[in-house]
C-alpha cells in the first residue's frame, strides 16, 4: 500500500522503523518495543505510526458524546490516597443523592439533549442492590433510549460482596434494570507495588481484569483505564497494557482505551509532577495506540488533559475527544482546572479545527443525535 511506504519513508528512527514495518503487516507489537517507545524522544516518528493506525481504524473521524455526569455518593470505604474525591462514611462532606434528586437532574439533562448518563461513586456501606437498580429504571423511565454506562469494576465487585450474590446475578440484576455500558475505572495500574501506595485496599489488577472477563461474557462493552503520572515506572505501564491486550484478545469486550493522567492537588500522594508533561502525555498515547492493536478507540479526555493538548493528541492516535459530562465531580476534586461542563459545540469546534470530522456517538459507538458526520 502506498501510504504504508510514505510512514515507512517519514520515520528516521530505525527502531520506530522496524516497529512500523510490525503495524504494516499487521502484527502486534512485542512488549519490549513498547518500552522502546515509552522512553523515546522522538515523539513525531511515534505520532507517524499512531496516525497511520488511527486513520487505518477511523478515517479522518473524530468521536464525541454528549452526556452528563452523575456521581452518586462520595463516601467510600476505600479511601484510596490517590483520591481527593471521597470522604469517609458519615462525614459531614458526605452526600448520597437521593433517587428523586438524580430523576430530576436526569430529566433536566434529557431536556438539553443528551444521550448518556455516565455513572460512578465511592463504596458507601449504606446503599444497597435496590438502591442501584432503582436508580438505573428511573433514568431509563426518563428516556428509554439514553445509554447508561454505569459503575466500575471496583463497584460491581463492591455490591457482589455487600449483598452476597455472586458477581455474574449483580451484573444480570443491573443490565436487567438498564446498564448498557461500563466506564474503564478503577484500573489505576495493576502492578501491585504501586498499587498498594496509591490505592491499598483496592482489589487488585487480577480481580479487576476477572469482573471484566465476566463483564464481557455478558455481552457488555466497557472502556479500560490506565492512571499515570504517580509513581509508576515503563516496566509498569507495559505491565498494564500487555494485560488489557491478553485479555482482549480472548474477550474483544474493550472498546476504548482511555489514559488518565493523575491529578495530585488535595490527594494523599504526591504526583511525580504536578502535571504530566506534553511529552509523557504524547508517548503514553502513541504507544498505547500502535501497542493496543485489537482495542478500537483511544480516548483523551479533555477535562484530564486539557482543551488544548486534547485537541492536539488527535494527531497522535486519538480518535475520540471523550464527552460534553455535566457536573463532572471525581478529577476536579484533585484539582483539574478545565471546566465541569463542556458544550458540544466546543467540542465539534476543536475536532474541526484540527481538519477532522466530528461525529456524535455514545460508549457503544452506534452513532447519536443530530449532526453525525457532518
Ligand atoms: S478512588 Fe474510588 S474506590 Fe478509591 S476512595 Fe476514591 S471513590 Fe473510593
């Protein structure tokens, strides 16, 4: 194919070289190349490769959504000290919203047009299996049609535990009453000496790959999430990424995979940095790009990243700029300066701007709403 020998002519790097000629005769890349990217500095040979196998997937395509956002509660057991979100059970910052309130911020939402109500909140003792299955059928009483992408693995395995049904009934329960859809969280980074600093009491990286397995099986698509920018090393990250790809390949339930730069402010570890460079944010999302062949869609979500670096990642293997959100909670908590609520004619704006074409869609990528592919 022609193009394919215009990427090869374009990189100078002879390790990217032979890492391109891999993705042109469309074999994985070892993990040992991902390391090789993860520490290089030539970010635009990596942004040739990612290009080509964005444009391969997509076009010239760039997705969006128009949701909102509905954190739950924000007690948690947990208490993860990468968390400036939670408080602990019974503190007077504690809120549960009540299933009235959520019809009703719902119902305002619907009204401005969404199409998804994207769902998470902290493990509270005090709720319960009736709790969430009925906040699921009054959103979807609201407006049958809207997607529910609702709770994270750490979620599902917390209500298998607290009510004693077996991980596979809660999911039935729950998609019985309306869940579409999976967000990716709750991922962080799997390797365990990380994990027990930033998020100790968290179910490990095997139990969360195992409630997506079931996920999967059950016919439901979800995202997967790495966290970065903390304190994990390359030898992590390829770690993390060789395991969502293993398991992708047996399953083919990931939709996206969404890096998650970590925010440190009011949390109770430091970040190495305050803000993960433009370099870190390049490599990670090029490698991921051309690493995770078989995972169709790389997210950046511009409230982690920022407006700026969003739009511009869409020339490094990005090809959805994630969603509008309302009231988004969890990353602001940890300090991220981007607005809580975008409007969707922001976002066609920097996917036009970049020369791409916008498209409105939903985390099943069946497309959404007025103005697709326009
Ligand atoms: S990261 Fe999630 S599980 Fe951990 S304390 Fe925060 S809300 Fe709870």
């Amino acid at each position: 194919m022609n193009s394919e020998k215009q990427l090869l002519n374009q990189i100078k790097n002879p390790r990217i070289r032979a890492i391109a000629e891999t993705v042109c005769s469309r074999k994985p890349v070892e993990p040992a190349a991902l390391a090789e990217m993860l520490a290089t500095d030539d970010i635009l040979d990596l942004a040739a490769v990612a290009g080509f196998i964005c444009r391969r997937l997509h076009g010239n395509r760039v997705f969006y959504g128009v949701n909102m956002n509905l954190n739950y509660t924000n007690m948690c057991e947990l208490r993860c000290p990468l968390c400036a979100f939670s408080c602990d059970p019974g503190d007077e910052k504690g809120y549960v919203l009540s299933l009235d309130e959520i019809e009703y911020r719902v119902r305002a939402a619907a009204a401005d047009g969404i199409d998804e109500v994207h769902i998470v909140g902290g493990l509270n003792p005090d709720l319960g299996m009736d709790y969430y299955e009925q906040m699921i059928r009054r959103i979807k009483a609201v407006k049958p049609d809207i997607v529910v992408v609702a709770f994270t693995a750490v979620e599902y395995d917390y209500f298998a535990r607290q009510s004693g049904l077996p991980l596979k009934e809660v999911f039935e329960r729950l998609i019985a009453a309306g869940v579409d859809a999976l967000p990716g969280g709750g991922a962080e980074i799997f390797a365990p000496h990380v994990r027990k600093v930033i998020a100790p009491k968290k179910i490990p990286g095997d139990r969360w790959l195992e409630v997506m397995r079931t996920a999967h099986q059950l016919g439901l698509k979800t995202n997967a999430t790495i966290l970065y920018n903390h304190r994990e090393t390359i030898a992590d990250i390829v770690d993390h990424l060789v395991r969502i790809r293993a398991l992708q390949d047996v399953t083919g339930g990931f939709k996206t995979f969404v890096p998650l730069a970590f925010h440190g402010r009011n949390t109770r570890i430091g970040a190495v940095k305050d803000a993960s460079t433009g370099f870190d944010d390049i490599r990670l999302y090029c490698s991921a790009r051309i690493f995770l062949h078989n995972v169709p869609h790389l997210k950046a979500l511009w409230m982690y990243v920022g407006e700026k670096t969003a739009q511009v990642l869409l020339n490094f293997g990005v090809d959805d700029l994630s969603a509008t959100y309302r009231n988004e909670k969890v990353v602001h908590a940890a300090g991220a300066e981007t607005p809580d609520d975008g409007s969707e004619a922001r976002l066609r704006e920097l996917i036009e701007n970049a020369g791409r074409i916008p498209v409105r869609t939903t985390a099943l990528y069946e497309s959404a709403g007025e103005g697709q592919g326009k």
